[in-house]
C-alpha cells in the first residue's frame, strides 16, 4: 500500500542517517547564548545563557523529517520550546518577514515568518524522550518539519528577524529558497521569478 504520509521521491531508511556540512562543534555551557536579534519590537537583542534557556517552558510534538537526499523518518517526537513561543517572548517588529536561523560555524536557513510560526515549529532539546546526541544538534536546534530538512538547523545559536528574505548557506548553494518537501521543491531553479531573493 502507498504511504500517504511520503512526499514524493521520499523512501524510509533503517535508521535515522546523520546529515551535515561539517565538524561538530563541542558545546561549552558557560560561552553559549542564544540570541534573538535583527528586527524586533525593541529593535534591542533578546539573550538567553544555558540555564536560563533549559529553564524556559518546554512542549512536545511528533512529526515527520524529510530529507533532500530523499529520507524521511516518521514520528520523530521533539521537546522544546516551540517557536510561537519564541516570537512572544521575543517579538519582531510587524516589518519582518522572514527569520535568518543561524549555528555554530555560520551555517545558516532562512524561513518565513508564517513558517516559523506553524505547530511543529520547535527549537528541539531532546528527541524521543532523550537529550539531543552532538551529531543530531546538542544542546538545541531548530525543527521546521514541514520543511526539507536542510532549514531545521542543528547547534543553533541565534534568530534574525529579517525585513526583507535573504538566502541561507544552501539556498545560496542552488536550494530551494522555500524547500516544501510535498511541492518538491529542492532546488532554486525551481523557483518561479520573483519567488526568492536574488541568488547570491
Ligand atoms: N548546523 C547545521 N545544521 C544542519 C545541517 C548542517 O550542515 N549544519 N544539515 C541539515 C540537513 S541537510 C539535514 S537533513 C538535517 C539532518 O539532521 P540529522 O543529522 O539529525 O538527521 O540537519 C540540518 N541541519
Ligand atoms: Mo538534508
């Protein structure tokens, strides 16, 4: 029987593959923050440290990851803080659009701001009931699961409120500026003009 639950040209794996461009970085505690910046209401910085992150409310939700490289995994159950609650305690000014998400080592995905905010939308700590293995993004990263996988950005460090769309490290590398994994959209001349931003 066809999974219905599979975007087109998706199969399953055996296990979850561990995908990325570049070291893992090592997660020191007492350097990390994670920062809210760009176009916000107070045009000010929003910081958290380590313990005041791990100290903010946590939710759950289960959903699917797809891959570009054509693997999804079902039922991935992430805990976190979900990004709606992100944006209200960090709010944007009503100018931005888009949100920049940035890591360790200057890996970047840009998302829309209606994306970000979608139920799922989570900066993930744990996944399946344990803490995030280095490989996968500890301590945090993003999870945008109605995304390709390439914009759920792993080591996250800071969220950029952006006025106008701007290309992350794989949209800029011939990616898809909006990557729905149901539309295939997996690369950028697969956008229509006036779609995305300029390629860089
Ligand atoms: N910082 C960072 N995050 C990243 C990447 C990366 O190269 N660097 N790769 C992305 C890609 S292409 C995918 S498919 C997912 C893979 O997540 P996983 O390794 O937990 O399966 O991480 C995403 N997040
Ligand atoms: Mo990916």
């Amino acid at each position: 029987m066809p999974d219905r639950r599979l975007p087109p040209g998706q199969h399953v794996p055996r296990e979850w593959p561990t995908m990325h461009y570049g070291p893992v970085p090592r997660f020191r505690p007492e350097r990390w923050d994670f920062q809210v910046y760009g176009a916000t209401e107070s045009a000010g910085a929003h910081r958290w440290t380590w313990p005041e992150f791990e100290s903010l409310p946590a939710t759950e939700s289960v959903s699917d990851f797809h891959c570009v490289t054509k693997f999804t995994i079902h039922d991935a159950r992430w805990t976190g803080v979900a990004a709606s609650l992100l944006v209200e305690l960090a709010p944007p000014h009503p100018d931005a659009t888009h949100v920049m998400a940035w890591a360790e080592y200057g890996y970047s995905a840009n998302v829309r701001i209606d994306d970000f905010l979608r139920s799922g939308v989570m900066l993930a700590t744990h996944r399946d009931g344990a803490r995030l293995p280095p490989e996968h993004g500890y301590p945090l990263r993003l999870v945008v699961p109605h995304l390709y996988g390439w914009k759920s950005v792993k080591w996250l460090r800071a969220v950029e409120y952006l006025t106008a769309d701007r290309r992350g490290f794989w949209e800029e590398r011939g990616y898809h500026n909006r990557a729905d994994p149901w539309a295939e959209q997996r690369y950028s001349y697969q956008e229509e003009p006036g779609e995305g931003p300029p390629l860089g």
